[in-house]
C-alpha cells in the first residue's frame, strides 16, 4: 500500500488517499494533544503544508507520522458517488 496524496481538512485531519483507492482520514490533533513537541502543528498555517513521501505524511523533519500508525488510529472514509 502506497500513499498518493495527503489533503488537510479542517480541525487538524489529514485525508490520506491510498494507491488501492482507500481514503483515511487521520485525526492529528488527537497526537498534537498527546505528544507535548507537536504542538506547533497548530499553527493552521504550517499544518496546511502537509506532504508525503514513501510511506510517511510530514511537515518537515520533527514532524511526521508513519502510514502503519494512521492505519491503526485513521478512519476509512466513504465518499458518496
């Protein structure tokens, strides 16, 4: 499984899409609340500049999360045709 693109959302979700044409949301602010050094990730502005690369979403070097975590803590999202 492979990521293909990442989309901010509003209040701090990442909607991951995936190259079997899975879509996840991850919830970030459940991590920013959980782990004291992601806090910055609320600056909307540096949230909104989300990429991906391999299998990792990030922000730049302190910030990232792996695809097995939002796997394990995302939430599958059907879109309506």
């Amino acid at each position: 499984m492979k990521l293909i693109n990442v989309e901010p959302k509003d209040n701090y979700v990442v909607r991951v899409f995936l190259d079997d044409n899975s879509i996840v949301d991850f919830d970030v602010k459940a991590e920013l609340e959980r782990i004291a050094c992601y806090k910055p990730l609320y600056d909307n502005a540096l949230f909104k500049t989300v990429r991906f690369k391999n299998k990792r979403i990030y922000w730049n070097e302190q910030f990232d999360f792996h695809l097995d975590q939002i796997l394990a803590q995302g939430h599958f999202v059907k879109l309506n045709p």
